[in-house]
C-alpha cells in the first residue's frame, strides 16, 4: 500500500508509511485535554436544605379505600415549652383534628418543655373513607406557644404542611426530568477498524447544549496540530446520547449517559477514511 494522507478527511490522525499510523495529538490523558471555551460559566444550582419540619405523606393523590398514611417530621429541635395541634383541612376548608379523626380539635401534646431532632410522629394511617369529599386536603402540624389564644395556623411559631388530594382517578406518575447534558465534555476516543488505523487514538472536545425535549446541539473537536471542527446536532433518549458532527466525515457518536448525565461511554462510526474504509471505535468523555 503506498502511502496515504488521510488527515485531509477529517484531521484527525495522518499515515506516514503503510504500517504505521500516528496520532496527531500531544496524549491521551484527560488532563491534557484543552477545555472547551465556547460555554457560558454555569452556576451550581446551591443544595437544598431541610425545613426544620415537614409532614411526610404516602402519595399526592389518593383514591376512596386505598390506604394513606401521612408523618410528621421534626428536623431541627424545640428548645422552647409548646403545645402542638395536628388538623386535617377539608376541601371546604373546615377543619378535623388528625389523631384521631373527630371535629372536636385537641391538642396532640401540651406544654412540653424540649423536643429533641430528629423525631417523627405518625400523624394519619388509614383507608381513605368512601364518604370523604373529592379534592384537594391539607395535613397540619402547628407548635404554638402555651397559654396564648389560637385564632389560626398563622399562631404557630413553627408550622408544617403536608397536601394531598382525593381523586376518582389517580394520575400517571410524573416522568423521571431528563439529566441535563449541557456543558463543556471532554474524553479520548479509541480507533478499532479497519485494521490499518486500529489502536490509534486521541481527545476530543465538546460544547453541548441540551433542549427539555432531549434534542442536542453545540460544537464539536479535536486537540492537535490539524483540529477537527465541526456543529454536532442530536438527541438524548432513555439514557443514549446520539450525535453527529457536519463536516467532511460526518462522523457519528452513540453514548449511553451513565453518573447522572456526567460520563458518557460508546461507539462512534463514519470516521475520516483509511484505506478503503472509514475508521470507527470507541469513545468516553465527561461533563467538566
């Protein structure tokens, strides 16, 4: 075979002799790999925090004679005398005490002195009657200072709430969001066909941007001294990414997302020719 450029394909390695194939790129290690310049600086979402109470329920929404079971939650502790009431609002807005179930609104505890975190209570466990009206419901749990009049909830220096509705029909549930994949990624790629370019290898580079519906666009290249660049444009479904990069190849990449939309591991096909043939193999890379 006499000797064959096939950088001029897609840039990415180059033959010199007919037995050796050379990549253009300084390693394969990802710390060698220039990050991407063309995304914004992204801002960490800040972790959220827990209330210092909360009320637990078994579902959003419950049918007539499915069973409900509703918790109160204490996260941070007491450390002032209380009396503490548990209500459930009706539809209408009335009011029922929640243990037990009754008109007649009393206190769960009085004049307790300390409350120690972490401590849970079960507030409510029962079938949902047939007679309970249809709509939405609100579990509460209020701490109000001892001896002071209770005009309302609004009274508690410390209120949880816990909503749920009573449905005839009880929805679908709410899809699993979509890991964003927007970002800078890098990785390194592995040739693995036709055999003359086996075991070349080399990095890469990416910008991606991530629409709700999965749809993915961005930029798309290579380290080295003949750079590969290019638009990418794809989609991400049920955990594979799937891009391809315009440009003399149009070199495809299939990745299954793995870590919570942060590495992604695959295949790529349609590679700059060698030979005959053009290169395929594999691929990884991570959200930086």
């Amino acid at each position: 075979m006499r000797p064959r450029s096939i950088q001029a394909a897609a840039g990415i390695f180059c033959c010199t002799a007919a037995a050796t194939v050379l990549p253009l790129f300084a390693g394969s290690a990802w710390a060698t790999i220039p990050t991407p310049t063309l995304c914004p600086t992204i801002t960490p979402v800040p972790t959220p925090t827990n209330m210092p109470a909360d009320i637990i329920n078994s579902s959003a929404a419950v049918k007539h004679d499915q069973p409900f079971v509703s918790q109160f939650r204490l996260n941070e502790s007491i450390e002032r005398p209380f009396t503490a009431y548990a209500v459930v609002v009706m539809p209408d807005k009335t009011m029922l005490n929640a243990r037990p179930i009754d008109p007649s609104i009393r206190p769960v505890a009085s004049n307790i002195q300390v409350l120690n975190a972490p401590f849970t209570y079960d507030l409510l466990s029962l079938n949902v009657p047939e007679r309970a009206p249809l709509g939405h419901y609100e579990v509460l749990a209020g701490f109000f200072p001892p001896g002071k009049p209770i005009t309302g909830p609004d009274d508690a220096f410390l209120l949880a709430r816990g909503p749920f509705s009573v449905v005839d029909v009880v929805p679908s549930p709410t899809p699993t969001p979509l890991p964003d994949l927007s970002g800078p990624w890098k990785g390194n790629y592995l040739i693995t066909a036709p055999t003359p370019c086996s075991g070349a290898s080399g990095t890469w580079v990416a910008c991606i941007r991530m629409d709700p519906d999965g749809k993915l666009s961005g930029t798309f290249g290579t380290s080295g001294t003949s750079p590969v660049n290019g638009d990418l444009s794809g989609t991400y479904d049920d955990g594979t990414a799937k891009w391809t990069v315009e440009g003399e190849s149009g070199i495809s990449f299939t990745g299954v997302i793995e870590m919570n939309g942060r590495t992604i591991s695959g295949t790529f096909k349609d590679g700059p020719e060698c030979g005959s043939a053009r290169v395929s193999g594999t691929f990884e890379g991570i959200i930086l």
